[in-house]
C-alpha cells in the first residue's frame, strides 16, 4: 500500500537540489519513496508557478527551456498526481515558447481547453483578448 502524502510543496523540489541544504535528506527520502513507488502525492499548479520562479532565480536552470524539462519530469512522475496535468504541460511549453508569465500561460491553456476567452487589458501576452472586451454598459 502506498502512503499518501498528500499535496507536495515547491521546497521538496528546491531542497533536494541541494546537497549541503539541511532539508535535502528529507527531500532525497520523499522524491526516492515516490520513485519506489511507495508513496503518491499531488501536485497544484501553484508549485509550478513557484517553480518556474525559482529555479531561475537561484539560477538552479540555465534558462525557461532546462526549468520545464525538470518541471515536466515531475509532471510526468506516475506517482505525482494533478488535476490539470495536461493543461500543466500545454502552459510550460506556452512560458517557455512564447516567453509569457507563467500565469499568463496557465490562463492561456486553461481559456483555449475550456473554449473561453482571456478577459484582460494586457495585449501583450493576450493578443486577442481586446477582441473580447465589452462595454460597461454590458455588466448592467
């Protein structure tokens, strides 16, 4: 029987990046029993906004192209579950390929996978959104 360890925090990924850290034990340990496949955990989009974040920042990646790659092998971990994996995958190749926000990415996926359109200002990252927009008179 597998232990559920429930929703995995973006730390275990950092921590076990690093050897020295006083956490990496303890990462090592949880990442090694979900590749035993002695524990299930689950995974929210937010630790990959985080993860995107940071792992350029601390310049654990080289650029976007090295962080999705580690971000689609947690994806892609049989024993790390997620709601939206699919539209996780779509949004990491949408922040490294068309150089977006990550959140603007996950908007992105999730409006072309639910048939719906971005409602923003930012023509920038959303192009088409201003096609979109209504008058104020619209929300009466």
């Amino acid at each position: 029987m597998k232990t559920q360890l429930g929703w995995l925090d973006t730390n275990i990924f950092i921590h076990s990046l690093f050897p020295a850290d006083s956490h990496y034990a303890r990462c090592q340990a949880i990442l090694q029993a979900l590749d035993d496949d002695a524990a299930e955990g689950w995974l929210d989009v937010i630790v990959l906004h985080e993860l995107s974040y940071n792992l350029l920042r601390m310049r654990l990646s080289a650029d976007r192209h090295e962080a999705a790659e580690y971000m689609r092998g947690i994806l892609r971990h049989n024993n790390i579950m997620a709601d939206e994996k699919p539209a996780m995958l779509d949004a990491m190749d949408r922040w490294v390929n068309r150089r977006v926000g990550f959140a603007d990415a996950w908007l992105a996926a999730l409006a072309e996978r639910r048939s719906l359109p971005i409602c923003s200002v930012n023509e920038r990252d959303y192009p088409t959104a201003l096609d979109n927009t209504f008058r104020t008179a619209d929300l009466a």
